[in-house]
C-alpha cells in the first residue's frame, strides 16, 4: 500500500526530470551552435542604419508610376494571386477532404493515407513548387497562381477534413429515413451545415495565401516580391521601405475585413 | 413581409455570389491565367519532377548538418520570441493593465509584425547580421514573437478570474499577483502556442536559406542553380521525414498539455 502510492510520484518524478534533462540537452547543443558562429559584420551598425534611415524616408514616388511598373500595381498583382491561388485550392482541396476524413472511409488505413498525403503537400515547400510551375508556364504571375493553388491544398483539405469529422449526421440519417435520395442528403443536410466552416476557412488561408503571394516573387512568379527583392539587392532602402509598408497595408486591411467576414459566419 | 425578407435576403446573396464572380474574372484576367497554356506545357514540367527520381539518396548524409542548423535555428529562434513575447503579452492584455490605453500600442506592434511574411524578414536581416544562421534565428524570433504574443494575451484575457479576486482581497501587490495567479494558469497554453509556433518555424527554416538566412534552404537554391534536381529532391523528402517527425513529436506534446 505504502509502495504503491510512493511508487507514482517517483515514476512521475523521474519522467519530469528526464523531460527537464532532455531539454536543457537540445538547448546546450542549439546554443553551444550559437555562440561557435556568432559574429557580427564589422558593417551591421553601419547598415542597420542606413536600413533604417532609407525606411524611414520611403520613396513615395514609387506608389504609382506611369508606366504602370509600381507598386499598386503589384500589390493589386499580388492580390489577384492569392484570390486565385485560394479559389482553385478550395474547389480542389473537397473530394482530398473527404479522402482524408475519417468517418467517410469505411477503412482508417484510407484516411491515414489521405492524411499523410495532404501533409506531404504541405511540406513541400511553395517557393519549390512555383519554380517547378515556372517551368511550365513561364515566369509570371500565373506560376504564383498555380504554386498556391496547388500549396493550400493540403491545409484546406486538412482543415475541411476535419470538419467533415466533426459533422453532426443526425440531420442526413434523418433525411434518408424520410426517403431522400443521396443528391438531396448532400445538399439538404450535409452542405449546409459545412459551408459556413468551409468558407471560413478558405478565407482564414487567403489571409496565408496574400502574405505567401508577397514573397512568391522572389523566384519570379509575379507579385510585389520581384520589385522587393531587386530593391533589396540593390540596397534600395527607401523603396524597400515603402515595399514594405504597402505589403503591411495591404495584409492588415485584408486581414481586418476577413475577420469581420469570419466572425459573421460562424 | 416575410416574403419580402427573403426576397432581400435573396437579393444580398446574389449580389454577393455576383461580386465574387466578377472578382475572381478579373483577378484571372489580369495574371493572365490560360488552362491551354498549362496543359500544352505540363510535359516540360513533367520532365522535371521525372528528373528529380530517383532522389540522390547519398546526399542526405551531406546535408544532415545544415538539416541541424534548420533545427537549431527553429529552437532558438521561437526562444527568442518566446520569451520577449511575455511581457508583450502581459502588457496588451486588458484584465491585467487596467488603464484601457496601454494595451493599445503593444497590441498594434504585434499585428504589424504578423503582416510580415518570414522570409521576407529574412531578406531584410541578412544585410544588416550577413549572410549566414543568425539572420534567419533573428527573422524567426521576429515572427515567433508576433505569434506567441498575440495567442498569449487572448489566453491571458480568458483566465479565470477568481483566484485574482482572492488575492487582491488578502492583499497580493502586482508582482506576485502576476507570478502566483495569472501565470500559473496560462502555463499551459503558452507552452502549447511555443511548441506550434515551433512546428511552424521547423517549416519556415527550411526556406529561408533560400534568401541566405542558414539552414537546408542553402542547399536547396544551390542545388537548383545546378539543376541538380534529384538532390532537390532528396532535401525535400528530408525535410518532409525531419518536419513529420517534429510535428508528431510536438502534437502528442501539446495533447498532454491541454
């Protein structure tokens, strides 16, 4: 009697400690790392300040240009992109949805696998994935698009899927005993009581997918990122800053409306 | 009058349906979106992925290092983050600042700091800290910052607001009012968002190389400058076993903790 209840604590300890010594492990190993290769350019202060200084005297001039090679432009680029990328990933990601739910497969050995597919599409990066669709289509920002599209699928599926776990099937069972048919189950009970998650969702990845769409440009899949990247290259910082700032515009507007959008429907 | 509702109601919905349409047309119309132009071409990009297989399996072993530097450099950086992300957080939280206004400021700077994507954080870092890990733990930090913050003060606004009470009433003053009764019950939930936002940093590691910030991104625009596609490939599929493992190790984690 006495053994046993000694016994819990001590194993509970001992688990404790082993967790407290295998972190103290990983951070004496990250930071032994760290400060082996810690060094500063003599020049950091240097362009710390002129980065600083250029952002803070952003190059309005750039904002809207003639010839139409300027910012709004890019940033409304950049919108475009993710606006597509987002609308062709929500329609694609549903039948992957129902692949990897786990209450539509009579086997979980199908679901798994579904799983473990929609995380494989996530890991892979999205900077890798609109190189290989420049490939094929060329640079610009239809690339973007596809790279996108192509990227949320796996965290919209994933996300879709799991509400299609967590649906409610008392409305379809009841519905079938009235004796509808599969078309009207579908649309009667199980769409709508998915939609509003689903349109949520789909908004709460277009607000990934504008920040995604900014830095998409980098390998030259259209967007604001192909104009940051060349002012970053060439020490440009005034336009960086004002880059920068319009991307910071953009998201918070995006993400301002969407939230009102999402906090609506749910 | 009913009837009337639905028809409004009818009305906003095809309004809305109609706005969408003409969004998502002229988006396509501008990106130049053409599924000829796709299809005509998706043999070129078939041609690549058949050059990736199969992936050069004796790479992986040449890599294994930068692939520790990713990871050192998530650990650190959502560290860094971390921990600046408390005071952060305690300070925009309004059942703890009770002065309305001061939340404000730190509530602002959190959400300009989300906006900003990763790796382009990166890119600005890598000029001032050069090319090379600390640039990326920095731009990491950064963006961990912004993310724990944010999810740590929504946490702290939804703490149970007794055992505050009883300690005001026995006569707490705010320094231990804060380590003794809002602390321990955001714990939790903090180390929760540290771990995710960790899952999240694992990730973004693995591309910032890309811009010069450290880690396996290095290898990666290297070796796609070589057109060495299969190498490409056995770094993504690296990636892919090292992130499945961090991600499962880290949700069984966060399970226990909530």
């Amino acid at each position: 009697m006495m053994n046993a209840t000694m016994k819990k604590p001590l194993m509970k300890r001992l688990r404790n400690w082993t967790i407290a010594l295998i972190v103290l492990i990983i951070y004496a190993w990250a930071f032994t790392g760290f400060f082996k290769n810690f060094e500063l350019k003599p020049t950091a202060l240097q362009a710390a300040k002129a980065i600083f200084a250029g952002m803070s005297h952003p190059d309005w001039g750039y904002v809207s240009q003639p010839g139409g090679e300027d910012l709004l432009h890019a940033l409304l680029e950049t919108f475009n992109i993710a606006v597509l990328g987002t609308f062709i990933s929500a329609i694609v990601c549903v039948p992957f949805a129902f692949w990897a739910a786990r209450n539509m497969n009579r086997y979980r050995m199908i679901s798994s696998a579904g799983k473990i597919f929609l995380s494989a599409i996530r890991v892979f990066p999205e900077l890798i994935m609109a190189l290989l669709f420049i490939k094929a289509v060329g640079l610009g920002a239809f690339a973007g698009v596809l790279a996108l599209g192509f990227h949320s699928i796996g965290m919209l599926g994933k996300l879709f899927g799991e509400s299609i776990e967590d649906m409610d099937f008392s409305a379809a069972e009841a519905l079938r005993a009235c004796g509808a048919n599969k078309f009207q189950t579908l649309w009667f009970a199980i769409v709508p009581q998915v939609m509003p998650q689903f349109f949520s969702y789909t908004l709460y990845r277009f607000e990934i997918s504008v920040r995604s769409a900014a830095i998409l440009g980098m390998v030259g899949a259209g967007g604001i990122g192909a104009p940051l990247i060349f002012a970053l290259n060439a020490h440009r910082w005034d336009r960086v800053g004002v880059i920068l700032l319009g991307i910071i515009v953009m998201v918070s507007i995006i993400d301002l409306i969407s939230g009102v959008i999402r906090k609506r429907l749910v | 009058m009913n009837l009337a509702k639905r028809r409004v109601a009818k009305l906003k919905l095809s309004l809305i349906i109609l706005f969408f349409i003409l969004i998502i047309w002229s988006a396509s119309k501008q990106t130049g979106v053409s599924l000829v132009e796709l299809f005509s071409n998706l043999s070129n990009m078939g041609a690549l992925l058949v050059q990736m297989f199969p992936p050069d399996w004796s790479y992986f072993n040449y890599v294994t290092s930068a692939m520790l530097e990713t990871i050192r450099m998530a650990v650190l950086g959502t560290t860094f983050g971390g921990i600046a992300a408390i005071p952060f957080a305690l300070f925009a939280s309004r059942n703890i600042v009770k002065t309305g206004w001061i939340a404000v400021p730190f509530r602002f700077v959190m959400n300009l700091i989300r906006t900003i994507p990763e790796l382009l954080l990166a890119a600005l870092f890598v000029p001032i800290f050069g090319i090379g890990f600390v640039s990326g733990i920095f731009a990491l930090a950064v963006f961990s910052f912004g993310v724990i913050a944010k999810l740590a003060y929504e946490s702290i606004e939804a703490i149970d607001n007794g055992p505050l009470e009883a300690m005001t009433a026995v006569g707490a003053n705010k320094v231990q009012w804060i380590f003794l009764g809002v602390i321990p019950q955001v714990v939790a939930p903090y180390m929760s968002y540290f771990l995710y936002c960790f899952e999240i940093n694992v990730r973004a590691a693995t591309i910032l190389g890309y811009v010069g910030a450290g880690g396996i991104g290095l290898y990666l625009s290297r070796t796609l400058g070589f057109l060495q596609y299969d190498r490409v490939m056995s770094i993504i599929l690296y990636t892919f076993v090292v992130v499945l493992i961090i991600d499962g190790l880290s949700n069984r984690i966060r399970e226990k903790l909530i």
